[in-house]
C-alpha cells in the first residue's frame, strides 16, 4: 500500500500581535509613560470641567423660568449654579494635580454674580 506523503511547510513566520514568550516586550520609556498621563489629565479635566460648567448653567436658565414673584427661587437657583461653577474650577485644579486653594475658584462664582444679574436685576 502507499502511503501519503507527508509535506513539510516551512514555519511561517509569527504574526506580530500574537503573544512570542521568546521575544518578550520591552519596557515603555518613563517619559513616553508621563506625557501620556499629562495628556489624559488633561482631556478628563477639560470634559469634567465643560460638563459641570453646563450643569451651572442650566441651573441659571432655570431660574429665568421661575415666575417674577418668586425672587427668592432665583437667587437660590443662581447660587447653587455658582456651587457648581466653583465645583468645576475645583475638579478642573484636583486633576491636573495642582493646589486647590487658588484665586481661580473665583471664577466659578461668575455663573451665580451673572444669573443673579440677568435674572433678578
């Protein structure tokens, strides 16, 4: 009887996004590793503080909707959109590892000075 003949391939070579445990990765340069995270901060910080902004700002939208004879409900809406506002500053200051006792937390007070302007003035 005959028996097939077995034909040898010549092994192809790996595909480089398969795992070889003979050719382990190399270790990430420190400074490639900390300009990533600086620029991951950043991003995070800058759509948390745009995110919290909005909240500030409905919040002073919503007391525009708040009938006249209601004064009180405005001012009240417009400092709790002010809350916000120093809360985005703070975040914004927290995760970009910078001290959070800064002059900037003043300008998140600027939502509730404006909405108490526009709405009650």
């Amino acid at each position: 009887m005959n028996q097939p003949v077995q034909r040898t391939t010549p092994s192809a070579p790996r595909r480089r996004h398969l795992i070889d445990p003979a050719a382990p990765r190399t270790a990430p340069d420190p400074a490639d590793v900390a300009r990533l995270q600086r620029v991951q901060r950043r991003i995070v910080s800058a759509l948390a503080f745009t995110t919290i902004l909005h909240l500030a700002a409905g919040f002073v939208i919503a007391a525009d909707h708040v009938a006249p004879d209601r004064p009180d409900a405005r001012v009240a809406l417009c400092l709790i959109g002010g809350a916000f506002g120093v809360g985005a500053v703070l975040s914004l200051l927290v995760i970009n590892r910078r001290p959070w006792q800064s002059p900037w937390l003043l300008l998140g007070a600027l939502p509730a000075v404006l909405g108490i302007w526009w709405t009650v003035l």
